[in-house]
C-alpha cells in the first residue's frame, strides 16, 4: 500500500481566506446589519470628536471602546450560547475569530485613528507653542535694542 497524503482542504491563500470569510456571513442577516450599522455610527462619532470634541469627551470615548473590546471574550461567549434568538448561523467559534474581526478590529482601528489624530494635534500645539516663545523671545530682543 501507498500512502497517500490528504490534501488539504480550505482556503489556501489569505485573498482566499478573506473570500472564505466574506461567504460564510449572511451580510442580509439583521444581526450583521446592526453589527455594521454600529460601527457606522462608531465611526461618525470618532470622527465628530476628533473634529469638535473636548480631551475628556475623546478619551471617555475611547475608553468605552476599550471596554467593549476586553469585553469581547464574555460577548463571544455569551453569542455562542444564544446565537438562535438573533442570527440563522453560529458566527461565535472558540476562538473568537467572528467576533474579533468584526468587532474589535474596526474598534481598535478607530481607537488608534483617534490616538493617531492626539498626537497630531499635541504636536501642532507644540510648534505653535515653541514659535510663540521665539517670537516672544525677539520682541523682547526688539525692546532692549
């Protein structure tokens, strides 16, 4: 007898994984809908905030995004148990595959785009700052002379 190796069965490639992944979601399924709709509204929210929103308000935010994130174990859990009262499919695996890709990766995504913007506007304030002493610092140079 031969033996013959089993040929693997699945996607191969990550373009196949992320073709495999976006089959296996019945995106016309009310739950996905509101799982996208909310990152939606996440994603506007982020974005008002960054634009017009204070430092307590941006980060109080993005606290409350991580809290959902670290929650995320329980929630998969939680989904896995009781996924026939709102989806047609089980999306909750052990490993949390389903819910931390369409959960807390575009959560995570926003929480980095918003620290990201932080930065931005520390660094803008520190320019601003530094030429307003140098600027200072020649007018007071303007006066003695």
């Amino acid at each position: 007898m031969t033996h013959h190796a089993y040929a693997q069965v699945g996607p191969q490639t990550p373009t196949e994984q992320i073709q495999a992944f976006k089959a296996a979601i019945t995106w016309s399924e009310p739950f996905i809908q509101c799982l996208l709709a909310f990152q939606a509204v996440v994603i506007i929210t982020a974005i008002a905030l960054t634009k017009k929103g204070g430092l307590y308000t941006r980060m109080g935010f993005m606290i409350i995004l991580a809290i959902i994130v670290r929650l995320a174990e329980r929630l998969n859990v939680m989904g896995n148990s009781r996924w026939k009262e709102f989806a047609t499919q089980n999306y909750f695996d052990r490993g949390g595959i389903f819910i931390g890709i369409m959960l807390c990766a575009p959560l995570l995504c926003v929480c980095f785009g918003m620290l990201f913007a932080m930065f931005r506007e520390a660094n803008t304030l520190l320019v601003d700052v530094k030429a307003m002493k140098i600027k200072a610092q020649q007018e007071q140079q303007q006066k003695k002379k």
